[in-house]
C-alpha cells in the first residue's frame, strides 16, 4: 500500500535536498537567486515538487490532509505558465520556510508508513544514499545496513 506514493514522496524531498544542495554550494539563499542559473534551478526543482504532489493518490492525500498538497500542486502552475513573472522575493520564503516544513512533514509521514508496515525499509535504504541534506536518523528513522545515513 502506498508503493507508488511514497515514490513520489521520495522524489520531493530529493528535490527539496537539491535545493538545498544549492544553497549551501552557493553559500547564501540571496546569492543564489542573484543567478539565473540559481534561479531556474530552484524554479525547476519547485515546479517538479508541485508536478509530484500532483501525482500523489486521492486516498494519500486523503489521509495525510495535513499537508497542503493542492497548493504545492497550484505552486507549480504559477512557475510553469507565468515562468517570467514569478515573485523572487516569495521563493526566497517559500525555500526559507516552507521546503524545510515540507521535508519534516515527508519525514513524519514516512515513519508513520513505516511503522504501520505499509512501506518496507528497503524502498528507504535504497533512496537515503540519494540525499546529501536530508538524514533519515535526524528524523529517528533508522535503516538497517545504511552506513551513509547522517
């Protein structure tokens, strides 16, 4: 149950690990999107969190309603049809602020599936080598076997 969603939920946060990726790479949220290359990027990993969220299953979104998957998914719709008129100032609070909610949400509802049994570790495991922000240990999810955890 939920194989297919929480795929999806591990793409997000590969995303949102991107984005922060960039941040420290670039040193400074600021200067970062001071470059158009440091603005598409964001921009790109945005509007693919948004196109995941979308894909989520009624049922999951049902469930962990907490989440305000619809207006992650209408982000996305902003980015992608008015590209040019985005608001910078507003990413920059949205990478501040909401990103790190977003990753802390997952994460709860990662453990949760975990827990309950309806996702397996491995479908875990395998993806954690993926992230060089995000660790599942912060979150208290211990995979067995994963050295690379941080």
């Amino acid at each position: 149950m939920y194989k297919k969603d929480t795929g999806f939920l591990l793409a997000i946060l590969k995303m949102c690990d991107d984005i922060e990726s960039y941040k420290i790479e670039y040193k400074d949220l600021n200067k970062l999107l001071k470059t158009r290359i440091g603005q598409n990027a964001c921009l790109m990993n945005i509007s693919q969190i948004g196109e995941y969220s979308g894909k989520l299953s009624q049922e999951f979104t049902d469930e962990f309603c907490d989440v305000e998957w619809k207006k992650i998914k209408f982000l996305r719709n902003i980015i992608i049809h008015d590209y040019l008129g985005v608001d910078l100032e507003k990413i920059k609070m949205i990478i501040k602020t909401n990103v790190p909610e977003l990753v802390n949400d997952i994460m709860v509802i990662l453990k949760k599936l975990l827990i309950s049994g309806r996702i397996n570790e491995q479908l875990l495991s395998a993806s954690s080598k993926d992230f060089k922000t995000i660790s599942f240990i912060k979150f208290g999810i211990t995979l067995r076997g994963n050295n690379d955890q941080q």
